[in-house]
C-alpha cells in the first residue's frame, strides 16, 4: 500500500529527529510529508537536514502558525494529487508510536477512516498526567454527546484516511484550521456514510517540548462542536 504519512510541526525539534529515523527504520517504502509552520527552535532546520539521509521526507514550511488542522489537510491533499493508497496523520512529538502504523494501514484495506483511539478497549495513557486524561474523557464525553455520534475518540490526530475514500468525499470547503478540524472531518465523513474502525492505542505523554493546545483552540473546538449541534438540531426539527 503506498503510504503518505503526514506530520504537523511546531517546536518539535528534541522529537522530529527520532521519529523520523523510527518511521523510516520501519517503513523504508513509506514518503513521510512534514509541515512546519516556521517553529522558532528550529524545526524547519532540522527537516532540512533529514532530508538530506531520507530522500522519502517532504517538507513544507510555512511562514507563520497555522494550525494542526490546516497542515493535515494540506497532506490529505498531497495524498489525493499523487495517488497515494493511505494518508496517515500523526504528532511528532512521539505520544504516537509508529509501531501502530502498520495495523492502521492494515485496516484502511477495509475501513475509509481508523482512527487510533485511546477511549477503547485496551487503549489508553502511559505516563500522562491525570488532568489531561480527564481533559480527553471529558472533552470526548461531550462530543459523542453533542454530535450524537458513537466513536470514542474524536479528538485523536493518529489516523489512516483512505485516500479513495477523501477523493469520493470532495473533501468539504471551510473545514477549520485548528484542532477542531478533527472532530469536524470526522464528523463530515460519518455523515456521509464513510466507513470508520477505531483501533486501541496506547498514547505517551511527550517528554520533550510543551504542548501547544491552548485555550483558544479549546473554545474554538467547542464552538465548532455547538455549530455542529445545532445544525443537527436543524436537521432534526426538519425531519
Ligand atoms: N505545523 C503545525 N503543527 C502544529 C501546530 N499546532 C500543533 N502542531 C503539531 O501538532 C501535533 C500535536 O500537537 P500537541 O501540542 O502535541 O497536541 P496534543 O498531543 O494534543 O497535546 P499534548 O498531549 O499536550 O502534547 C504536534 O506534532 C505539534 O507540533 C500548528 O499550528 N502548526
Ligand atoms: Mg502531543
């Protein structure tokens, strides 16, 4: 299967290097698509570097901050131009391990969408504060919630689209640029009655580097939630 593996970039320069080297030590045959929105650690320096030992490494920079959501789409898109089989999505800070790549691309066979979830059986955290567990349940209680959907975990960003599958979509236009984007292409692709498989994961916390989640992206991500909810009010009422 040919495979695009898509990672976001921000500050991840203690990370990027080990992942990359993991991914490839793997995957020989996989292209991986890195976007770095101008990290002020020097990121974006040290993909340039790599690229140089791993001809398989795409990397694009961008001038400014430009969210998680918006560089994933950029690689779905990348997938679909060059006919790739499966686009998987994932963070570079190691909190994904790369030795689930393979039964997510195993999956895609059968599935349009398999999420790697930490809200399954058998999934979970190692070594995460419980804050930030109890943020996750929580944050996803209320999805499945307000969204009237049934998967666990809607905000996991470790993922296998089918790319025939985002190619039959016609991927929707204004998708947000944030962390919301997960939830709302999700959303989008159930909706439409694309099929999706959530595998266990275990998820790590990140030992270099901080997180970029910050409050702003928490209240875009409910504010898009509220807009999805509403609109299936309206679709209810509707009949
Ligand atoms: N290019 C780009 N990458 C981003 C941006 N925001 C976050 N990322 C990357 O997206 C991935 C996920 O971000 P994290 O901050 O690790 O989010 P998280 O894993 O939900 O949160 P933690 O568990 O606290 O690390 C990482 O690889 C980040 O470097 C952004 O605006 N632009
Ligand atoms: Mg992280």
């Amino acid at each position: 299967m040919k495979t695009l593996i898509v990672i976001p970039t921000y500050n991840e320069r203690e990370n990027i290097k080990d992942l990359v080297e993991r991914i490839f030590s793997v995957y020989p045959d996989f292209e991986v698509f890195a976007v770095d929105d101008n990290s002020p650690d020097g990121t974006g320096e040290m993909l340039e570097t790599l690229k140089r030992t791993y001809p398989r490494l795409h990397v694009v920079h961008r001038p400014s901050k430009l969210g998680i959501g918006s560089a994933h789409l950029l690689g779905l898109k990348f997938a679909v131009e060059r006919d790739f089989n499966g686009a998987v999505t994932m963070d570079a800070d190691l909190s994904h391990d790369p030795s689930y790549i393979r039964p997510l691309t195993a999956k895609s066979e059968e599935f349009d969408l398999v999420i790697g979830s930490r809200h399954v059986e058998n999934g979970g955290f190692e070594a995460t504060p419980w804050p930030r567990v109890l943020f996750s349940r929580f944050s996803n209680f209320l999805l499945r919630f307000v969204l009237g959907g049934s998967f666990r975990d809607y905000t996991s960003g470790f993922r296998c689209y089918s790319v025939k599958a985002l190619q039959r979509s016609g991927l929707p236009k204004n998708l947000s640029g944030g962390y919301s984007f997960l939830v709302e292409i999700l959303h989008f692709l159930d909706k439409e009655s694309f099929s999706v498989l959530e595998i266990p994961i275990i998820f790590k916390y990140r030992q270099f580097g901080k997180s970029k989640i910050s409050s702003g992206e928490i209240m875009d991500t409910l504010a898009v939630a509220l807009k999805l909810f509403s609109r299936r009010l309206l679709r209810l009422k509707g009949g």
